[in-house]
C-alpha cells in the first residue's frame, strides 16, 4: 500500500523543539518532491515547506525561517521537519505531502490542491 505516515507530534512548552518524521511505503520518496503544510482550528492548510525532487531547491514561508527546517533520510524513506523556537501560534495538525517529479516549488507550492499524495495528520500543541 502506498501511504504516508507522520509521527513525533505532541505537547511542548513556548520555546521548545519537535521533530516530525514520515515514513514512505510503497514507493520511493527521494524520487518526489516533498512537503510539510499545517493547519490550525478554524483555518485552511498553510504550506510551511516545499523541497524539490532532487533537493535543488528549498522554499519555506516566513512565520517558519530560523526556527524550522526540512531534511530527508533516503536510507530510512523518511522525511523530517525540525521545529525549534516554537511559539503558540504553531499549534495545528502537520501533514506531510509528495509531488511527481518534476517539481521546483514554483509559485503555487504552498497549495495544497497542487500535492497529490498526503499523510494522516500528527498534532502539534504549544502551550504553558
């Protein structure tokens, strides 16, 4: 079965780190292009990270620069996002997403209808 699957959320203090994997089955993941997008109560899924196929090229939004990053284990078929830093505005649900290659992160990778495979979903809860 081709799936996606998030892991490492959870609930840390303003200030603290998480770091997110997903796992590929199935197929390949260092042949896509990858992301990591999120979405808090209330609101639409926002796009933090896009990594081409290939890892030419990195794009991320500015709420996340300095504090988060992407990485990929091709070994492992599994995919990172560090958070550092967090603040409580970075409370939502993180799913990862791949994109058949090719794909540069152009300018409409922070929609999520442009991704085509997607992961369960790992809550993220920052709070004293």
């Amino acid at each position: 079965q081709v799936e996606l699957v998030e892991s490492g959320g959870g609930l840390v203090q303003p200030g603290g780190s998480l770091r997110l994997s997903c796992l590929a089955s199935g197929f390949r993941l260092d042949y896509f292009a990858v992301g990591w997008f999120r979405q808090a109560p209330g609101e639409e899924r926002e796009g933090i990270f896009c990594m081409s196929d290939g890892d030419r090229r990195t794009v991320s939004t500015h709420s996340v620069q300095g504090r988060f990053s992407i990485s990929r284990d091709n070994k492992k078929n599994t995919m990172y996002l560090q958070m550092n830093d967090l603040k409580p505005e970075d409370t939502a649900v993180y799913y990862c997403a791949t994109h058949l290659p090719p794909y540069n992160c152009g300018d409409q990778w922070y929609d999520p209808a442009v991704w085509g495979s997607w992961g369960q979903g790992t809550q993220v809860t920052v709070s004293s």
